[in-house]
C-alpha cells in the first residue's frame, strides 16, 4: 500500500502510527518549513558557490532525523540544489525584503521503506512564489490486485450497504391494495379498514399526498381517516376508508340502465424514504330513486331498481303519473299513522331510513315496517332536499317583486305542472296535519320553517358522466351532462324566499284549497296531456289523496296510480 502525505505547516502530531509507517510505504511532501543554522550572508555565499554538503550540515531537518528526533524510518535523496525559500519573487535572487530571511531548504520530498527507487530529486525553476518548488521520481514495486477478490469483497460491501439501507429504511405492509365497495347505498355509510404495519426496523411515516394538477387527496364520496401517521417497529395503524353517496354525487350518476353504476378513485399513499403505493377503489352503487329529477320520477313505471330486471325502454309509463309515486307512499304512510303525531321535530334511525330506501327504490311494501313514523318523516325531507331541481323553480322573476302574501301563490302558479301538483300534494297533506293540531302539536309557522328550506335548494351543477367523480358505465350520459335550469340562489336572495315562501305556506295552512280530498283522487290520478301548463287557480284543484292498500310496484297487479282517467 502507497500512501502520500502532504504537509504543511500542519504540525508534527499528525505522524502516522508505527505500524501504519512499517507496513506501508508512505510519501511525505510539502513545506516542512525547517531552517538551516547559520548566517544569512554565510549562506548566501556558499549556496553560491554550490557548497550544499557543508550546509546540509546546519540544516535542522537533517539534524532532527539522525538524532531520531522526528520521521523516524524516513529517506530523503540527496540535496544537489540550491535551498528553496526565500527568493524574490520573479527572480532567482535571495530575500532581499527588510526581514533578510536566511536562505534554506523548506521543501522536503521523505518516504518510508526501500521499495522505492529514486530517479531524481530537484529543484523546479519557477519564479511565481518565493519558494523553489522541488519534485522527485520513483520507480516501485506494487502487488498486482487479484480481481476476483476484488469482485468478492466488491459484492460483500454492497451487501453490507444494503444491509445497513434496509435497517435504515422504514418497511411498510398493507393489508391490501384494491378495495372493492359492493352495493353501496344512497346516504349509508359503507366503511372499510386499510392496516399499515411498520415491518422495518425504524420508526418511519406515511400520508396520502393529492393527485397532481388535481389538488385533492380524492374524491368527494371517499373520506379518508387518519390521512396521516407515524409508526414505531412492529407497530400497525387503522385507516378507516368511508364511502358516502349524498345529493352531490347522486345527481351525476344517472342509473337508468339495468346495472349499477360504478364509481372509481385512484389514491396515492407515500411512505417515508420508499415508494408510493398506488390504491385502487371501486363503489358499485345500487341505483335509487333520491337524487333524480321529478320529471323523470313521474315517467317511470317501475321502482328503480326493478329496471335492471326489464327492459330499459319499457320502463317509462306510456302514461305518466301526476306526481312521482315514492313521494305518494312516503305521503300515504304519514297519513295514515303519522297525523297525531310530533312530525320532522326528530332524527329517525339511520338504519329504518335505509329500510325505506330500500322499499321505495324496490318496491317493497312497508306492511312489516316496525320503526319509528319519525324515520318516514325524515325520509320524506330527504326526498325533498334530494331532487335534482328543487321543487320550487324559477323564483327570480318574482322573488323581489311580490309581497310575502302573495309569493308562494305567485311562485307555485309558475311551476312545471308535476312540480305544480306535488306541490299541492304535500301542502294538502299538511292542512290534514295542521287539522290535527290538538293531538300532534304541529304548527303552520314550524312545518312552514321546515318544508320551506327542503322546497328551496341552492341546484346543485351537474359534472356530467365523465365528470370529476370518474364515474364510469352511467346510462342517459347526454341528460347527465346537462346542466340544472334552476336559479342558483344563495346568501340573502334565499333567505328572502325562504322566509317570503314561509308565510304564503303558513297562509295556505289556514286557507281552503279546494274540495275534500277524495275528489281529487278521481280526477288527478294520472295524466295523459303533454301540457306542462299549471292550473290558473288554487280553487280548480285539491291534492291527491293517498290510497289504503299495500304498495307494491313489482307484481302485475293493476295500481290506482296508474288507472286510466275515468
């Protein structure tokens, strides 16, 4: 082994070791800085002369090493040139500064051992320094390397590395990759676990990280909890991946053919000092009736569901209802055992809401119901809020330019006529509530507070097929991508028709609109005019009234609601 050694002015306490001197050959070289003892002028005159021999005498270098006082098993070749320090720089003449340093050899060339064959040893007849720099050259003997070693240990120190790196480097597991969510169900949480467990031998991090040029870690409907964490060795964490349909996704899906729909998200989860993981979630959303346009409702026959039973283009009734028969269940099971009771003051079950869900979008009758009437209630609020428009359209013609008095009047007589007649449903069957006032508590200001909110929606805009959510197999994509006709009030704007349709309904709930209820029944049932044209007067029409028999859409047994006019 060949080592070098470069010095100057450093200090003698970085000799190397004894053994590192014996087993090695070492080069030493740079300004030593040692001096040599006499007078300047002496100097000059016999380094001039070419009297190296007898100054090398007083040089303190050579006095040092013969008295082993310091290199120690170090050579030096022999001195033929003149001391290399100090000169006049740019000249061959010595100091001629103030100082008047005395002329010596400063630069040194020592090595160690005798492998080495000195050439030559000389000065270089430079004149950018006042130091003469001096050079040598060797000739040496070095061991040939066996390359197959070198290739062994080559391979053992990457192996170590690689070693070193994986107890250095966090190592993470997941329970899976690909999560599959089946049937998911209109406002029903479905939850899944992802586990992530610390394998390595360090503490290290993970987070889920946004998708780029998408600023969002993932779509609306997934919810993800924690997003972020740290994990000791050994250590495993619960990730809890929540999938929630709520208005804003349903009035992009579109489900009219006999599948479900899917929905589908790609999450990035990056872990500390390692690659990212890539996560796949697919939603298989059963089709419902929530989230829909009313107009669509009334045309269709069946339940939604029962269309991936049949054939799509038999699913529209030939003729249309008046109203959308989930409305007309909902409505006709409050009638008939909810009108003494406290209505849409309480939350109902989450799980009894799902069960009616369920039954409207099935058709299921609700004879083996056995929860609370404030489920049915809260459904019906649902059902409401839920509609692609809201039931009450087109309000900027008028929201600022009729009294209160007038408003809801005013309002109602411009509405498309199923928005028209189902208006006039729900508010018949809120003059039956308030006609039971004494038993079930209920008031026109409170049902007005409440309906007026549920009536009035801020349209939500509708992404389209391919929109945002990446939904994927949708039917009716062309009606999907079209955007809401409704007026998009928000801030004071809706607060004044809310509170201006508020006291038209509070009004109305003290005031005749009509006939009794079973007169409208045989004469409103169904409708065979493509008119779309409302009533010119309240006086003209009273409220559909709900039916006293089972309701179940899917036998072939012949339905009120769809009775030809007679």
């Amino acid at each position: 082994m060949i080592y070098v050694i470069t010095y100057n002015l450093l200090g003698m306490d970085l000799l190397p070791t004894q053994s590192f001197i014996t087993n090695s050959t070492l080069f030493w070289i740079g300004d030593l800085n040692y001096r040599v003892n006499r007078d300047i002028n002496e100097v000059k005159e016999r380094a001039k002369d070419g009297d190296y021999g007898y100054l090398l005498r007083y040089d303190q270098l050579q006095i040092e090493m013969t008295s082993k006082n310091a290199f120690k098993k170090f050579n030096e070749g022999l001195i033929t040139f003149p001391p290399s320090f100090k000169y006049d720089v740019g000249t061959d003449t010595f100091d001629t500064s103030p100082k008047q340093r005395v002329p010596a050899w400063c630069d040194r060339i020592l090595w160690t051992s005798d492998r080495p064959n000195l050439l030559y040893y000389r000065s270089c007849p430079l004149k950018s320094s006042d130091h003469k720099p001096v050079s040598a050259a060797f000739t040496i003997e070095v061991m040939a390397p066996d390359l197959q070693k070198l290739k062994e240990i080559e391979k053992d120190i990457v192996h170590e590395i690689n070693e070193i790196g994986t107890q250095l480097t966090p190592i993470f597991s997941l329970s899976q990759e690909n999560f599959f969510f089946p049937l998911t169900k209109y406002l029903y949480p479905s939850i899944q676990i992802l586990t992530i467990t610390n394998t390595g031998k360090i503490h290290g991090s993970f987070s889920f990280i946004e998708k780029p040029e998408e600023q969002r870690l993932c779509n609306s409907w997934l919810q993800i909890t924690p997003t972020q964490g740290r994990l000791l060795p050994g250590d495993s964490l619960k990730i809890h991946l929540k999938v929630f349909i709520d208005k804003t996704v349903a009035i992009n899906l579109r489900p009219e053919d006999i599948k479900a729909c899917r929905l589908e998200d790609l999450v990035i989860l990056r872990f500390e000092n390692s690659k990212d993981c890539f996560m796949s979630i697919t939603v298989e959303y059963e089709p419902t009736c929530f989230g829909r346009d009313l107009e669509e409702l009334v045309q269709l026959r069946n339940p939604v569901r029962a269309l991936r039973e049949q054939d799509p283009m038999q699913s529209h009734s030939v003729t249309k209802t008046n109203i959308p028969k989930e409305l007309w269940r909902l409505i006709d099971y409050l009638y008939q055992y909810g009108l003494n009771q406290t209505l849409f003051l309480e939350n109902g079950s989450e799980d009894e809401k799902l069960w009616i869900r369920e039954a409207l979008d099935t058709g299921k009758s609700f004879e083996n119901y056995g929860g609370s009437i404030q489920s049915f209630a809260e459904t019906l609020l649902d059902f409401l809020e839920g509609l692609r428009q809201p039931l009450l359209v087109k309000l900027t013609d008028y929201i600022n330019t009729t009294p209160s008095g007038s408003f809801a009047k005013t309002a109602i007589r411009n509405l498309p006529h199923s928005n028209y007649l189902s208006f006039l449903y729900i508010m018949s069957f809120l003059r039956e509530l308030l006609a039971n006032s004494g038993l079930n508590k209920l008031n026109a200001e409170t049902l007005a507070v409440v309906f007026a909110r549920v009536l009035i929606q801020t349209p939500q805009k509708m992404t389209g097929a391919q929109g945002s959510d990446n939904l994927s197999g949708l039917a009716g994509a062309e009606g999907a991508t079209q955007s809401t006709q409704s007026v998009n009030l928000t801030g004071s704007a809706r607060n004044l028709a809310i509170s201006k349709l508020g006291n038209g309904i509070s009004s109305l709930g003290n005031t005749s609109l009509g006939v009794s209820l079973n007169n409208f029944r045989k004469n409103n049932l169904t409708s065979s005019s493509t008119s779309t044209t409302a009533p010119s007067s309240f006086s003209t029409f009273s409220p559909l009234v709900p039916a006293r028999h089972s309701h179940s859409f899917v036998s072939d047994t012949p339905d009120p609601l769809f009775a030809k006019k007679r």
